[in-house]
C-alpha cells in the first residue's frame, strides 16, 4: 500500500507546492543558459525544437516524474525501490533515483558558480553601477571570471545560501523562500522587456532572431542541445520534481500544476530572450557569445535606462533568488536519501553534501581562467559537466522514467495518483509511453550517426 505521507513533511498547500515546483524550474536556465545556447545555435529554429521538446517530452514526463513521486513518498532512489516492488520489476530500477542523485550533485557544482557570477553582480550593480557602453561591460565580466579567488569566493557564498535553507527543510526553508520572489522577477523581466522595446530596428532584429526559423542552422548536436534543455529548464529527469512531488498533498491535480510550472517556465525564458536578443544586436554583440551573454548585455540596458540602478540591483537579486529555489531542488534528492538511509540530520546531510558539491564547484569555477587549459574529452571542467548532465544524464533519466510510468507500473496505480478524466489520461499515456521515448532514442541515435 502507497504511503500516504513522506517522513520529510508535506507542502502546506497546493499553491506552495505550485511555488516551490516553479522556484525549481525557473532559474538560471531560463535567464542565462536558454538565451545563450539559442544564441549559440542560431536562433528561431532552434527554439521552435526547444519549444517541441516541452510539449511532447517535457511535460508528459513531467508529469509522470511528479506521480511517482508522490506515490512512493521517499527519495528518489527509495521511491524507485519501492515502486518497484510494487509493480514487481526489477529492484535495479532504483539505480536510476542514484543517477538522478549524481547528476544533481554535478549540476549544483556547476549551477553555484554561475549564480556566483550573479551574486558578484549584485555587488557590480549596488556599488558601481553599470557602463552604458558595451566594451566596458564585456571588460569588467572578464575581469570576474579571469579571477579564481573572486568566482570561489562568491561560489562559496551561493553554497553556504543554498545549503542553509535545505537544512531548515520543507516548510520551513522551501516554502519560504520562494513566494515573494518568484512574482517580482516576472516583473522585472517585463520592465526589461520595455526597455528593449526603445531599441527600434534592434527590437525588430531581436524578435525575428528568436521567431523566424532558419532550419539550416541546425544541426542533429543542436537539437539534443534543445531537448536537453527542455529536461534542464523544466528541473526533468534527475528526481528534483520527483522528491518535491513526494511532498505534494494528496489530491491535488498533477496534470493541471505541471501544465501551469511548464508554462510559467516557458513564458519566463520567452521574455529573458525578448528582453536580451535587442539588446545584442543593438550594440553590435554576438549573439553566439557564450555563458557571458547575459552579463554582457543586461547591464549595457541598466546604464542606459532612468532608474536603471534601482533595476539593475533588483534584477540580479531576483536572478540570484531564482538560482536559490532551484539549487535547493537541485541539492533535495542527496540529502532526503542521506535522512532515509544514513539516519544523518537534515542539518548534518545538508553540510556533508554541500561541502562535496562545493570542492567540484571550485574545479569548475578554476576552469574559467587557471585551469581553462585542462580539458577532460577534450572539454573544460564546467563544459564537460554541463554536457555530461544536461546532454546525457538528465535525458537518459527522463526516458527511463517515461519507460517506467508508462510500461512497469500497474495502470490502477498510476490511475489512482494521477485521478484524471479517461480522455486526457490516454492522451497523457501515449506521450509518455511511446511518443517521449522514441523522440529521447531517435534524437540520441541521430547524434551517434545511426540515425
Ligand atoms: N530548472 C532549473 C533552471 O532552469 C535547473 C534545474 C535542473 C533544477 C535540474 C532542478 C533540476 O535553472
């Protein structure tokens, strides 16, 4: 018989798990990786895949992570163990809540640097303010990042956050922090937005950037780049929505609060792109820059806009605030299971795991500038870690967990938990037993040339 409640408590109610799910899914994904990567890549064509993904993998498994969850009320790799049992498959299904567990530790290590960076900008923007002139805005990036003891130490300070209200726990740390935060970041990018709006032809560039395909632009790594992060952005396949579904209260729809989480999430990185991609052409940038994309260009808006200090501070304090509700879910898997198995305190698994999380972030944040030459499969610590989870791990565990939804548990189960009408049930079952597998597997076959 499923639990009816986990050990770690229970969200308060559905619209703190609505915040808490949107905290996770909403942050540097949306703000800092998706404009980047779009630059990257292209543009128009490579969002459309991007917004594909979403619809017919992203939210099928969404849902389907966020059930299991919440039927087997544990950590991911408990979770794992006993739904397996309840289904009577194989107990090595619980190896995937294990991969899940590492590949949040990775993205963490990596994750904390980057909010490093917009921690060290809330600091940029309070004293400085920013330049108004392109050049100096890219010089004073590179300055941060050509710093190791700069990037660690705003690495550690990020940790030491994030860890800090992981040990406080579900209510208490979780809830918290994310139902003021999440609203005004909204805000702000909307006010970003107006700005890019005054760029005249820019704008126009901008949009059409984002909106017109180009097809040839794509390639088969171009398009794992984007199902990758539909998995990423979406916090899918690595058992962060797993373990925040195990805190959800029963009853509650999982189908109608993933589909509003995955739409906020898509809205909001919509806008980060409407707001950056003018901003770019306006002022003769790449749009194929790099991980700098947006320090490059937010602040260039900041120094030129009436009351741009005031925004520029708020914003990289939302930006940093985004970072924190999904580290936390980032972080949750490794130490509800350190709780479960290992008897450890939340506050004693929050330390261990955050010191373990924080030594390969500094690795990371070498890579940046002493260690750049250091490449690992011919990749730099930090691309290495962002492909290995982002391109391998989180789709890997999203189609196992599809397989497992759709095809191990029994269908009264899955019935039961997830209490939908027969229609959107079947339409649900088909996406995430055939039509989400198969686009996982072709795009991986078509990346290693078999396809
Ligand atoms: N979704 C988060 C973002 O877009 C990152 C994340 C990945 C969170 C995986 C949880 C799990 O920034």
């Amino acid at each position: 018989m499923a639990k009816t409640k986990s050990i770690h408590g229970e969200w308060s109610s559905r619209f703190a798990y609505i915040l808490a799910a949107t905290g996770s899914a909403v942050g540097l994904g949306n703000i800092w990786k998706f404009p980047y990567i779009t630059g990257e890549n292209g543009g128009g064509a490579f969002v459309l895949v991007y917004l594909g993904c979403v619809l017919a993998v992203g939210i099928p498994i969404m849902i389907a992570e966020t059930m299991m969850g919440r039927r087997g009320r544990q950590s991911p790799i408990n979770t794992l163990s006993t739904l397996s049992t309840e289904a009577s498959v194989n107990k090595n299904w619980h190896y995937l809540g294990w991969m899940g567990v590492i590949a949040g530790v990775l993205i963490l290590s990596y994750y904390s640097v980057i909010a490093g960076w917009a921690s060290a900008y809330v600091f940029k923007a309070i004293f400085g303010g920013f330049s108004s002139d392109a050049m100096q805005v890219k010089a004073s990036f590179d300055e941060l990042i050509a710093s190791p003891l700069q990037l660690i130490f705003w690495h550690t300070a990020f940790m030491i956050a994030t860890m800090s209200v992981v040990m406080r726990g579900v209510r208490g740390g979780l809830e918290k922090a994310v139902q003021l935060l999440m609203p005004s970041l909204f805000v702000l990018l909307i006010i970003l937005v107006g700005y890019a709006m005054t760029t005249g032809e820019a704008y126009f560039q901008g949009l059409s950037f984002l909106f017109s395909p180009d097809f040839s632009e794509i390639d088969s790594d171009a398009v794992l780049t984007a199902m990758g992060h539909a998995f990423f952005t979406l916090g899918l396949g690595m058992g962060a929505i797993m373990v925040y579904g195990s805190y959800l209260p029963s009853g509650v729809s999982i189908a109608k609060t993933t589909l509003f989480i995955a739409g906020a999430d898509t809205i909001v990185a919509l806008l980060a792109g409407i707001a950056i991609f003018p901003l770019v052409f306006a002022n003769g940038l790449e749009p194929g820059s790099g991980p700098g994309l947006i320090f490059q260009t937010l602040p260039i808006a900041f120094g030129n806009m009436t009351g741009g200090w005031l925004f520029g501070v708020l914003f990289f304090v939302l930006l940093v605030f985004a970072a924190l509700t999904s580290s936390i879910s980032l972080v949750e898997p490794v130490v509800a299971w350190m709780v479960e198995n290992r008897g450890f305190t939340r506050v004693k698994a929050s330390v261990i795991s955050g010191i373990a999380i924080w030594v390969i972030g500094v690795g990371v944040a070498l890579s940046f500038n002493i260690w750049s030459e250091f490449k690992i499969f011919d990749k730099t610590i930090f691309n290495f870690l962002d492909d290995l989870t982002a391109k391998v791990m989180l789709p890997v565990g999203g189609f196992c967990i599809a397989i497992f939804a759709g095809w191990m548990m029994q269908q009264k189960h899955v019935k039961d938990e997830l209490d939908m009408p027969e229609q959107q049930y079947q339409i649900w079952k088909f996406l995430v037993s055939y039509v989400a597998p198969a686009a996982v597997f072709l795009v991986f076959l078509h990346v290693l040339g078999i396809f």
